[in-house]
C-alpha cells in the first residue's frame, strides 16, 4: 500500500501521495525538550519560552537564558526549533514583564506588544538565543507572538537579523494578521498559525470561559474561514505557513488543514502518531475536498461530521 510506502507509522509525516507535512512538537522547556526530543517528530514548531519563566521574580540574565536554550536545543541535533519569543501577558503574566493593570488584558500589550514597550527584554533574549544557537549548532528559528500588522511584522524581522538569527517568523493569531498574510509574510521567512488564540479573537469568546467553549471550537467555520485567507496570503508571497494551536492534533481537522495549505503541523508529542497515520491514508487533493467539505458547512459541529463522514473509514 502507498500509505505504507510513504510511511504512515514513522519518519518524516506525509499525505498518501506523497506530499510532506512535518510533524512537530509544542514545548514549554527543558524536561519537554528531553522527552520530544527522543521520539519521532520533525523537531520542535512552538518551543513557548515564557513558560520557563513563570515563577521568576526577576528577570534572567542573557548567560541564564543561554543555558536554558541550550539545554531545550541539544536533545533536536540538526532538527528545527522554532522559539517563540516571550509571550507575556493575559493567561501567561510573568512578574518581571509586567505593565500594570489593563481594563482587557487580552486585548492589551501582551506579547510582541510588551516588547515594543520593554525592547531590551526582547533584545535579551535574542541574544541568549544567538548564543545557544552558536554554541549548539542547532537550527533554531524565532517567532514573534501576537503580531497584528506588517509593521510589527518588520521591526520583529529586523531585530532578530541584528542578532545574527537566521530565520523570523510570526504567529498568525490574531485575525488581522491572518486576513492580511501577504503583507505580514512578506516581513519575514514563515508564519504559524496559532489557532487558540485566532479562534479566541475570531469569535470573540475569552479563551479562559469555560462556558465558551463551543464558541472556541476550532471546527467554527468562521475560523477556518481564517486560516483559509491567511494560508492563501501566505502562497501568494511563497512563505511557508504551520498550525502550532492544539487544531493541529485533532487528526481530522488536521487533513482540513493540510487541505487549506499548512506545509507543517506542532502539537503535543502524544497527539503526532495519530496525527501521521490520518495523513498518511489521504492524497493532497482528499484533504482538499475535505477541507471544502468543512468550510461548506454551516456550524462546527456540521463541519467535524462532514469530515468525519467523508474521510477514510479506517481512521
Ligand atoms: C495559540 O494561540 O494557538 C498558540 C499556539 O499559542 P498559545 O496557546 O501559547 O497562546
Ligand atoms: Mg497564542
């Protein structure tokens, strides 16, 4: 069978007929990066920093940071990681980056937006990163959370060369970024599509409300309808575009994506057998259909059951 040709139970994730798709983890520091690092996945596509520093009450220094990268890049080798940088604020504060009280915090300077406040914390960072990256030989990309605009997309890109990194890359987050990609790509090497908080701002339903939760369902059209906009963005100006929000381990809404053009999927390291097993029973244009299926529908729960009804009985 093809799919066992193109290797739906390890090595590099692909459709059936072929067409790559890395699969990736979602880290948050040292013990993750130990752990991924040894099964099979594509290396690291959201390494979430701020997680590391949670429960610091002051802010680390460069060389502190520096042996922390070093300890998450070591376990990949040659295998990407993709860093995002602090993404403080909302659900995530940290007590050394902090700006005061905010009315909205979600809607506030969170993010790469709390770095345009406070330069030298990304400054910091950027260079521990480069030293990791030196002293690791490692394939370390960084991206920016909460980018809104192609500006922010363009003062991120050029710090981040300052620093002698070789690749930028954005979150593609918030709607604004997503519906105009093109733009916001141009700035920089890859995008990534943060469904969690995309579908959040899409939907405008808080990502903490429980009692939301059928609002934040990432099969609400209305958010694929997103994706849909900024992955055609992303083509336009041939940039590569992932999935690291948790859609990307759901296995059927992960054939949508690649069928609305995700060249990579980064979930939880438990989620990407399942994951590449689903890829590998469906060709490129299936995925297409699929995802035409779901965007077709008119709720999400209508949308998973289209999927679910014309995907391969055997997932
Ligand atoms: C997201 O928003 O989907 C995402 C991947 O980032 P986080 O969950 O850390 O906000
Ligand atoms: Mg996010």
């Amino acid at each position: 069978r093809r799919a066992q040709a193109f290797g739906a139970s390890s090595g590099p994730g692909a459709t059936r007929d072929g067409h790559p798709v890395a699969l990736l983890a979602n880290i948050g520091g040292v013990d993750d990066a130990e752990r991924a690092g040894a099964q099979d996945v594509e290396g690291v596509g959201l390494f979430r920093t701020e997680f590391v520093f949670l429960s610091a009450d002051r802010e680390p220094t460069v060389d502190e940071q520096a042996e922390i990268y070093r300890r998450v890049l070591a376990p990949f080798g040659d295998r990407r990681v993709v860093v995002r940088t602090l993404d403080a604020g909302a659900d995530k504060p940290l007590a050394f980056a902090d700006l005061g009280p905010e009315e909205n915090p979600a809607l506030g300077r969170r993010g790469l937006r709390l770095c345009e406040a406070r330069p030298a914390l990304l400054d910091a960072q950027l260079e521990a990163l480069a030293v990791a990256a030196r002293d690791t030989g490692a394939d370390v990309r960084v991206m920016a959370p909460m980018v809104a605009t192609a500006d922010e997309a363009a003062w991120f890109a050029e710090r981040v060369r300052a620093h002698g990194l070789p690749k930028a890359g954005v979150m593609i987050e918030v709607p604004a970024a997503a519906l105009r990609s093109a733009h916001v790509l141009a700035e920089v090497d890859f995008g990534s599509l943060g469904t969690n908080d995309l579908a959040q701002y899409t939907m405008a339903a808080d990502r903490m409300e429980g009692a939301l939760s059928d609002l934040l369902d990432p099969w609400q059209p209305a958010v694929l309808d997103v994706v849909a906009a900024a992955c055609g963005g992303a083509e336009q100006v041939d940039r590569p575009i992932g999935v690291c929000g948790e859609a990307a381990g759901d296995p059927l809404l992960a054939l949508v994506l690649v069928g609305l053009g995700v060249a990579s999927l980064s979930m939880a390291p438990s989620k990407v057998p399942a994951v590449r097993v689903a890829l590998g029973l469906h060709r490129l244009d299936e995925c297409r259909a699929l995802a035409e299926a779901a965007r077709g529908a008119r709720t999400a729960e209508d949308a998973r059951e289209a999927v679910r009804a014309a995907a391969s009985a055997e997932l």
